[in-house]
C-alpha cells in the first residue's frame, strides 16, 4: 500500500500525519489533476478595465530573468517564484467614497480574490498561450467613476477566512493550486516567494497560523489565532497617464532580512525573520506633508500603451 509522511512547520506547531488511506491518495491527485486543468490555460486579453501589477527591485522592473543584488558580496538572487493573493480590492474617492471592485471571472480570480505573480520554472516552460504568470487584475465594468478618477485604492493581502479553508477540490481556479494551499486546518499560502543563488535558497511562506481544527484534514470553524492577513490603504499618485499601476517592491519587503537558510520563513510567530517580513508588510502607507512614506505597495497612474502610441 502506497505510504507517505507529509510534515507541515507551522508557528510552533510541527504536524506529521501518515496518508495510508487510499482515499486521501486518490484525493491529493485529483487535486493535481483539478490544478493542472485549471492552471495551465489559454488566457486572452480582455476589454474590461484593468489594473496592472508591476514587480520591482527598489526602482527597476524585475523578472524572472533578471538578477538582483541585496547587497551581499559576490551573491546574486534569481526569483523562482513569487505568488500571491489580494482580495477585496476597493477604489476611494472624495466624490463617490469607496467602491467595492467585482473581479472579473477568469483562472486567475475566483471569489474576491486574485492570484498575481509567476513561477519561473513554470514559465520558463510554458509554449503558445499557455499562461503560467499574472501581472493584472481584471474587473468588470465599473459603474460611476471611472479608474482614473479615483484617489486612493485599498485591498487585502490574503484569502478571505470564509474561503481559505475550503476543500480545494471543490474551488475554482485559482483557489484549487496545490502550490498555494498547506493543509485544511491553516489554509492557502497568501504569499510564496521562494529566491536562488547559484548554490542557497530563501523562502517566505506566508499564511495563517494557530488554526484549531479537529485534525489538519478539517477546516477550523473559527478565525486563527494569527491570521496573518494584511490590509493596504494606499494614496494613488497621479502620473502623466491614466493606466493604473500597483507596484510591489521586493527590496522593501526584504527590508533588514539576510537571506540564508536559517532566515527562511513559513510563518512561525517565533522567529526573528518572519517578525521582521511581518513587520515591513505591516508598515503603514501615511503622508507626511506632501510625501507618501513609502512601503511594499504603491499605486500610480503611467499612460497606457494606447496613450503612448497617441503620442507617437
């Protein structure tokens, strides 16, 4: 009979459970296959509004193909991967106050929620319109003001509690990826960010912990002891276009965290590392005077590809 131990590090839980039920077996590849159909997709643009997601190190643009230096001698980092979930995504303004956003249905957004970012490997891989990275939020028609016209955009770094520990097979895509999910009982990872040098490896695993349920196969009934969800409120800074853009600076989250082995984080209150990623994510957007202290979000307006080509 096939047998695998499985063994989860979360907070200051450690949980090894044996799957020699064929049951969970059949389960988990179903869960595979379910997460292979809805994944790997064809993806056309859309003619609904937009938000574009952009990844940066302090101020350059960063991919997979680009390195990045944290300062560190002779060590360069390369993402492998960098995914994560935003959910109940709001836009504000003095005249029409704040504006719940309904997301598009597509592979990527399901309840509330989208997946943003890529897995390298996987791109790296992908061939014809196979998609295996998101840098957009797509949203159905907006009623009243348009994007443009709006001030400040709010939002949840996470997965809604009512859905965060859901059976994924009965989830639709994205929330049924076996990449970005641990166990019933604590959840999807909202954020996995895993880096690589030539010969190290980091990671950031961040979801909920201090989940009580009757075992790792169920669903807590109520709220974790550490939620581990974060809430932005971020001013939009007007730039000479009407596109709007939320960038996500890695160097930011990064902040005073030195990337070894040791330093790797899966979410445990109890380590020095994931307290500081908390606490840079936790880092409150506020003005001071005219300048907007800056944090791992920021939101502007840059002209889109169709105001650039109305220039030329």
């Amino acid at each position: 009979m096939y047998e695998k131990t499985y063994i989860y590090s979360l907070n200051d839980l450690e949980v090894e459970f044996m799957l020699s039920n064929k049951q969970y077996v059949y389960s988990a590849a179903f869960i595979i296959f379910l997460s292979v159909s809805g994944y790997f997709f064809s993806f056309t643009s859309s003619s609904n509004p937009q938000i574009n997601v952009q990844l940066l190190w302090q101020n350059d643009v960063l991919d997979c193909q680009i390195p990045f230096d944290t300062g560190e001698v002779n060590k360069t980092w390369f993402i492998e991967q960098f995914q994560f979930f935003i959910s109940d995504v709001q836009l504000g303004s003095d005249k029409t106050g704040w504006q719940k956003l309904n997301l598009a249905q597509n592979p990527f957004q399901a309840h509330d929620t989208v997946l943003l970012g890529t897995n390298c490997p996987s791109v790296k891989q992908q061939t014809g319109s196979i998609k295996n990275s998101n840098w957009i939020i797509e949203l159905e028609p907006i009623s009243g003001a348009s994007i443009n016209e709006n001030s400040a955009i709010r939002f949840t770094l996470g997965v809604p509690f009512k859905v965060n520990h859901l059976n994924p097979i009965s989830q639709k895509s994205p929330l049924n990826l076996p990449s970005m999910f641990w166990v019933w009982q604590t959840g999807h990872k909202f954020m996995r960010l895993e880096l690589a040098t030539n010969n190290e490896q980091w990671l950031f695993h961040l979801g909920s912990t201090g989940c009580k349920s009757a075992s790792v196969m169920r669903a807590p009934e109520q709220g974790c002891r550490y939620p581990n969800t974060f809430y932005f409120d971020l001013p939009i800074a007007k730039g000479e276009g009407n596109q709007l853009v939320l960038n996500l600076d890695l160097a930011a989250l990064l902040k005073n965290v030195d990337l070894t082995a040791s330093s790797s984080c899966q979410s445990e209150q109890d380590q020095d590392s994931c307290q500081q990623l908390f606490k840079n994510l936790a880092f409150d957007n506020k003005t001071k005077g005219t300048t907007i202290v800056s944090s791992v979000f920021e939101a502007i307006t840059i002209k889109s590809e169709s105001e650039k080509k109305d220039v030329e």
